[in-house]
C-alpha cells in the first residue's frame, strides 16, 4: 500500500488501523533544536478525541501520544520521532454485519476490490481514526513554525451559514462551544440542528474554513508543488473532503479583473487579498485563507440499499458510535495539516537562494 508518506523535507509517514492496537507515526526531516512543549500536543489531540462532547462519536480514547524517539531533554535532536497512540475502546462487533457487506459511499467497496483482504473492523486503515496521527505531527510542526499562526473554524453546519468575515471574528470565541464556530449565537443552532440530526439516526456535512497570519513571503515550490496545491492535496487527503477553495475561490469566476486585482501598498502589502495570500504559488506575506467542504458521514443509523461481496443486493443499516457531523473534529485536523504544508515548505525555502 503506497501513499502513507506526506512532505518532501519536513516528511510524516503514518501506520495503523481503528480497532488495530495501535496507530502511530515517523515524522523525519525535523531539524534539530525546536523546543517541544509536549503539553501543547496532548492540547491538540484533545480537539480531535472522539468522545470529547456529546455531539460527536461517543467511542472513549484518551489519544495519548506516546514519543519513542528524537526528542531529547525538550528539544529535537534531528534524529526521526517516532511516536504510538493505542487504540484502547474499539468495538468490533458493531462491525461484524458489515464483514461482507458494503456501506454506502465509505470505503469498503473501493479498499475491497483495492486490496481482496479488508480490516472490516471500524473501517480499518480508512478510519479517520489515522488522523489523530496527523494532529501529532501537526502539533510538532507548529512549534517549528513559532510566529506563524494557524487558525480553523467551523463556518458551516448543512445549510446553517457563519455569516460573518474571518476579519470580523473574535477567534478566543472558537474553543468555547463543542461545533468550533467563533459566533455563539450560530454556534447555538449548529449545535441544536447536529443533535436532531442525529437524533433522526442521520448525519449531516460542514464547511471548515482556515486562516493562516504571519507568513513570511516566499514559502511554496513552483511549478508542481506550488503552495496552494499542496494546501489543496492535504485537505483533499482528509477523510470525507468534498471541496477546497482558497482566496476567492470559486466566487473570484464571477469577478472581472478590476475588480479582482490587489492592489499593493508601497510594503508590497495589498490593499485587498482576493489571492488569499498567494501568488504563482508562492506565499506574499498576507493571510493565507482557505475553505474545505465535508460530505454527511457515511454511516447513518437508517435502513437503506446495499450489495454484498457476492454482488446481492441486501439492505444494511449502520451500527455502533459514529459522528453526525464530522466539522468540530475536523478543524483540528485542517490545521494539523495545513501547518505539515508550512513546515516542508519553511525548510525548502531555505533552498531556494544564497
Ligand atoms: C473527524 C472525522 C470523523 C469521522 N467519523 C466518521 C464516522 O464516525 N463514521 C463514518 O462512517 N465516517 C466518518 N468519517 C468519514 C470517513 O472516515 C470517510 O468518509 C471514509 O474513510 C471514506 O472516505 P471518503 O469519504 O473520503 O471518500 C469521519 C471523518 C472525519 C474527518
Ligand atoms: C475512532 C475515531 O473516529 C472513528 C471514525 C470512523 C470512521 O469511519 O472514519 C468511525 C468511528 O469508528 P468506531 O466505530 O470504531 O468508533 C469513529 O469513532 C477517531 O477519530 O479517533
């Protein structure tokens, strides 16, 4: 199985599946020196916990991160950190009617006809479980980034729209409700509509949106791995991403180019950032934003049309401890990775002149 690897210099490989004993990682390329507070990480793996308020999956998992290497006395020492998170609460059995059956739209069918021999149990290695991993290694690298600032929220709940900018938000507002979003009052709702959402054994999707300050200019190899295509490959790497847009994205089509345009400043700052931040694929020093869209889970507690590995039709109806929504544990996990596409880049832009 290819395709466990993410970033060129700064590079995180992960392993394990949902009801394995364990699943974990390699982070190599860390320079040495980076001062590692790891309360900051066990902070970050809190966020993302399943289990952590009463609108997402109930399973239990204290998501302790286990360093088995590279960091010495507080600091990296350059060497790979390796690193264990067990699995201590699966429950196999939810998934012993799904052994030979397909759940529709997850990854079943497509990791069956992939491979012939599938962990069926909690959806094996496709579980978003692997991305407790990536909120580890994120971790790591945003105290490589310091002063660079990276901040997601939740902006959408099925039709319920957050319908202010990112500018005139108060983003101390975002930890103080279970959905992330930095707007109480909508967050209220968000809330209320996930839980009759779930309570109707359905799920429903989200908008997480991104905002990254204090970037330096510079960051972001052209032509194939331009800044933005990266941001792109590693929110699409998420499980249940549907969409990514940046700058003014799909909005920027209606638009004509005076209108469009940024203007500079005489700093080379821009009087408006419809470029979200980027240019040819290189960072300009404004605020990089970003927005990623999340389908309805998978899983729904409702009875509906499926095949089996035989190719029968059957019907299935899903069981166990799963999100309704996956967006207020996903906003962790948009910045874990967004500060993996930060960290490779910081390092190879120390490449690019004398
Ligand atoms: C934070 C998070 C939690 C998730 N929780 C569940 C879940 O409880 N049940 C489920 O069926 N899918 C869940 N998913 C989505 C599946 O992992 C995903 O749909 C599946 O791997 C198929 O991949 P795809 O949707 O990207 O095609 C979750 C995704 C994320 C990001
Ligand atoms: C375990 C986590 O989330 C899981 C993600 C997930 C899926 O299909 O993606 C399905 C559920 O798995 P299980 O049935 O084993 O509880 C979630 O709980 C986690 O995020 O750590």
């Amino acid at each position: 199985m290819a395709g466990n690897i993410f970033g060129t210099l700064f590079r995180l490989t992960t392993f394990g599946e949902s009801h394995g004993e364990a699943i974990g990682g390699v982070i190599d390329g860390c320079p040495a020196g980076v001062e590692i507070d790891l309360e900051e990480i066990q902070k970050e793996m809190a966020r993302r916990k399943p289990g952590q308020s009463s609108i997402v999956t109930q399973r239990k998992e204290s998501d302790t991160v286990k360093i088995l290497s590279g960091i010495f006395e507080g600091r990296t020492t350059g060497t790979p950190i390796g690193f264990v998170i067990e699995n201590d609460n699966q429950k196999s059995k939810d998934y012993s009617h799904i052994k030979d059956v397909y759940r529709p739209s997850h990854a079943d069918y497509t990791y069956d006809q992939k491979y012939g021999n599938r962990d069926y149990r909690g959806g094996g290695r496709s579980s978003a479980r692997e991305t407790a991993c990536r909120v580890a290694a994120g971790a790591i690298a945003k105290q490589l980034l310091k002063d660079i600032k990276i901040t997601a929220f939740t902006s959408a709940v099925g039709k319920l729209k957050l319908e202010k900018k990112y500018s005139e938000l108060d983003f101390n507002e975002i930890e103080k409700n279970a959905v992330r979003c930095p707007d109480g009052a909508t967050a209220e709702k968000m809330e209320t509509y996930i839980k009759e959402i779930r309570s109707q054994g359905d799920t429903v999707g989200g908008v997480v949106e991104c905002v990254i300050t204090n970037v330096p200019a510079g960051l972001g190899e052209p032509v194939f791995d331009k800044l933005h295509a990266k941001l792109g490959q590693a929110m699409l790497s998420i499980n249940a991403v549907k969409g990514f847009e940046y700058g003014s994205g799909f909005e920027g089509a209606e638009k004509k180019g005076s209108e469009h345009n940024d203007l500079f400043n005489e700093d080379g700052s821009t009087r408006t950032n419809y470029s979200g931040g980027i240019q040819g694929g290189i960072s300009n020093g404004m605020d990089i934003y970003f927005k990623v869209a999340f389908k309805p889970v998978a899983t729904i507690m409702q009875k509906q049309d499926t095949i089996n590995s035989g190719g029968e039709k059957v019907e299935m109806q899903g069981k166990g401890r799963h999100d309704p929504c996956v967006v207020p544990r996903a906003v962790p996990i948009v910045e874990a990775m967004a500060a993996l596409v930060l960290a490779d880049f910081y390092l190879l832009n120390k490449t690019s002149k004398i």
